[in-house]
C-alpha cells in the first residue's frame, strides 16, 4: 500500500509510505471505494521524480473507510511505481 488514509467520513491527511521514482510529471491519482464521494487529490514530486506528498484538493464525504488510491506507474524505463 503506497498510502495511509487517515478517514473520519472525509479524508483529511494521506501519508505517502512508498513515494516511487522516475516519475517526469504528476501522475494522475484516482480514488475510490471507501463509502465516500467526491474526493480528488494531486501528487507533488519530489527527488527522483519520487512523490513527495499527495494534496488534497477536495476531501470529499461520506468516507466510512480508508479509499483506494491507484497511481500509474511512471512513464519511460527505470521507473519505480509508487
């Protein structure tokens, strides 16, 4: 798991736990499931192209638990999905 939510019915915190690398631009990050809606988020770089952080942008509601986030892998070779 590349992330940690932390939910009380919105999400208000995602600690990054395995930020990846080779990463050129900020990948687009989707989340779902969790009970929620309308939550979005955007990936901040980092060295390396690694993420450094993930921003909430809209916390969305109605999270009964931890969504999923799916990051892509990064574009090129030697990349290391996060």
């Amino acid at each position: 798991m590349p992330y940690a939510p932390a939910v009380a019915a919105s999400v208000d915190r995602i600690d990054v736990t395995t930020p990846g690398s080779g990463y050129t631009a900020e990948p687009t990050i989707t989340p779902s499931g969790g009970g929620g809606t309308g939550m979005a988020v955007k990936a901040n770089l980092g060295a390396g192209g690694s993420i450094a952080s993930i921003s909430i942008t809209t916390p969305g509601t109605g999270y009964t638990s931890a969504p999923t986030l799916t990051i892509p892998a990064p574009t090129g070779t030697g990349g290391v999905q996060a």
